[in-house]
C-alpha cells in the first residue's frame, strides 16, 4: 500500500510541475531548467524572463483541506532553495538579479489546476 501512495504522490508532483511550466510559458517566461540538482539540493524550475533569474518552488495539492501549498514551504525549504540558486549561479557562471516565486497548485477532481502564482514570495539575504 505504501508504494501506491508514494507513487501517486510522486505523479501528482509531475503533473503539477508540468502544469506550472506550461503557464510559465504561456506568460512569457523562458524556462532554463526542471529538477536541476546541486548534490542533494533541489531547484523545481529554474526560468529566466526580461533578464532576471527566477527560481520556482512547486507546491501541489489535490486538496486544500489542509491550508494553501505555499504555506508547505518553510524557512528550512527557503534556505536549501538559496543554497542551490547560489550553486546554480556558480555552476552556469550567471551574474543576474534573482527573483524566488513560489507556484502553487491544487488538482481538481475534474483535473484541472488550480494555479497560483506567487512573484517575489521570499527574498534571500544572498543575492
């Protein structure tokens, strides 16, 4: 039963990550990198629009009986986000302004997303 679950949450994840680059896309940003990994570390997507770098962490749901999916990324996420922006600035050699936006998303029961996007939800003391 544990497998199930995880599986189902793992391809709700990919459904909600693709349902964020098509908006992204549909609103004019051009998306650089998905799941870009600096050891353990993790970006979602990794885009870039009127020369800023911006970083998305994805949050969906299928529900928002528990609070908004946004809410889910906490100090500790914010910190391991900036040290992978740091490690991606690094890795590409980039000297952009760095913008952190947060995609939040809940899943019908029709299979529609419900998609919010949040610009500019934490500002890093790095960069």
């Amino acid at each position: 039963m544990m497998n199930k679950q995880v599986a189902q949450h793992t391809v709700l994840g990919v459904e909600g990550e693709a349902a964020a680059i098509s908006h992204l896309r549909s609103n004019g940003y051009t998306i650089r990198n998905t799941r870009w990994h600096c050891g353990h570390l993790e970006l979602d997507i990794v885009a870039e629009k009127e020369g800023m770098l911006v970083v998305f962490e994805v949050k969906t749901r299928s529900t928002s009986e528990y609070g908004d999916p946004a809410d889910a990324v906490s100090d500790r996420k914010i910190r391991r986000i900036v040290n992978a922006t740091d490690g991606y600035l690094r890795y590409y050699k980039l000297d952009l302004p760095v913008r952190f936006d947060i995609i939040s998303i809940i899943k019908q029961p029709d299979g529609r997303f419900d998609i919010e996007h949040i610009e500019d939800a934490f500002v890093s003391p790095i960069f």
